[in-house]
C-alpha cells in the first residue's frame, strides 16, 4: 500500500553518491519549482520549495536537508542564510516512512522575512540510510533563483545649496534637493532645517518612486561654530530601507559665498 506524508514548515530564513532508482519507476529525488513572493514588507517576502523522496531498495530512513544561498546580486558572491533548521537534516514524522517500496515523502520548505535587494536559491541535499545506519545513497539538488527586489521607498537628501544674500539684515537662502531613490512612493513626511538653534520644517505630502523636490527657506547666516543641517522624515513616518542618506550637513565659513553640498 501506498503511504504518502506531506509536510509543510515555515522558518525565519561536493560529490554525491548517486540513487539509483529502477528502470521506470519514478525519480527518488526531486525537487519542484520554487515560489517566489516579493512584498513590500520586508516580514511577508517569502521563498518556497517542494522537495519529493522516494526509498531506495532496503531504505530504514529517509533525510533531507534544506540550504537557503542568497547573493546581493546575480553573480555575487554566495552565503547561507542561517536560521531555524536550515542547513540541518530532518526526517519524516513517521520514523518508518520509507521502509515500503511505495512511500512517498512530500516536503515544503519556506523562509520569510528576507532581506532584499538579494538573489535566492535553495540547495537540498537527500539522504536514505539502511540498516546499522549506514548511508544507501546521497542526491542533491539545486533549485532556480529567486530574485528579491526592495520594494520600499528610499529618501535621500542630494545636495544643500547655501546662497548668502544681500541686504541690511545678514540672511542666507537654503534650498534641498531631496530625492526618493526606491521602487515605490512614499508617503507624508517632512523636510527639516537645522542652522544653529533655528528649526524649520516643511510638509511634502508625497514623492513618487525616483522623483525629486525642493525645498527652500531664508535664515540666518551658517558659519563653522552653526552648520546647517538638512534632514528628510526626520519622525520616522516612511518606511525608509535606508535612513543612512536621510540628513547631509554643510559646515559654512563666515565668509562663504554661494555653496553647494551634494551627498
């Protein structure tokens, strides 16, 4: 009788010695098409395999073990994502699955929350093991990529132009260019100015996915001792992958004249 187990995990994230199955009988190792799902929340992006097994002729265990790679890009370099049972070998529930010529054994692998922008691939590895533990035969198989793209919105502040101008009150004119380098639009957020003790904010309802804006106000003259800071969403309303190009400083001279800073 034929005895199948189909099993299903969610997790975070060499030479083989060949199976040999009988002439058309069914593969005793295969692994199924991946499932790739992008999201724009970095906890629902996902990547799935189906890993089949058959017994091989005097099988008492069957074994698999599940290697999630991923590289930053196609052709970077490769590391194993490490949590949960990846890279450990698991067995079926049913410690006697696999004693039967029929036996079936169906495994889901799944890892969530994963970083991106980076490339996936699983590497599994199939195991049967016979009497006195020792080891019938080893497979291993590689899956096609999935390629996991970032999704969510980078604001970044490009440049800071000061412009001193004239008049009997000294001023200077601050203008930001602020740009959103990510794949999606972000919402309402706001850009702040900093010189010295003076804070000014501004609104920016929204800035669509690679767009630019500026933003300008008139204030007192920066110098060494009162940099001028400008700083995109500083209260955290975006869900930004990237808060390291968020706020770019110009230190001025007392003297300066038109200056640019560009991050």
């Amino acid at each position: 009788m034929k005895r199948l187990l189909a099993t299903t995990l969610v997790a975070l994230g060499a030479c083989s010695t060949v199976a040999v199955a009988a002439p058309g009988s069914p593969p005793r190792a295969r692994l199924r098409t991946i499932v790739c799902q992008h999201a724009l929340d970095p906890a629902a992006r996902a990547v799935s395999a189906t890993a089949v097994m058959r017994p091989l002729v005097g099988t008492r265990k069957m074994a698999l073990r599940f290697q999630l790679l991923r590289a930053p890009r196609p052709g970077g370099p490769v590391s194993a994502v490490k949590g949960g049972d990846l890279g450990a070998w698991i067995s079926p529930a049913n410690r006697t699955l696999g004693r039967q010529p029929d036996d079936v054994w169906v495994f889901n692998k799944q890892v969530v929350d994963l970083a991106a922008p980076a490339v996936y691939r699983f590497r599994v590895s199939f195991r049967w093991t016979g009497r006195r533990g020792r080891v019938l035969g080893t497979e291993v198989r590689v899956s096609q990529t999935c390629a996991q793209p970032e999704l969510r919105p980078d604001l970044l502040v490009q440049a800071v132009k000061v412009q001193p101008l004239a008049g009997s009150q000294p001023s200077n004119l601050y203008t930001a260019t602020v740009g959103n380098g990510g794949a999606t639009e972000a919402g309402r957020f706001q850009v702040r100015f900093t010189v010295g003790a003076v804070v000014k904010s501004f609104d920016v309802q929204r800035l669509g996915a690679h767009a630019t804006l500026q933003e300008s106000f008139t204030g007192p003259p920066c110098a060494a001792a009162a940099p001028v800071t400008v700083t995109v969403d500083p209260t955290d309303q975006v869900d930004d992958y990237n808060r390291a190009n968020n706020s770019t400083t110009v230190t001025c001279a007392t003297s300066a004249r038109d200056r640019t800073a560009r991050s």
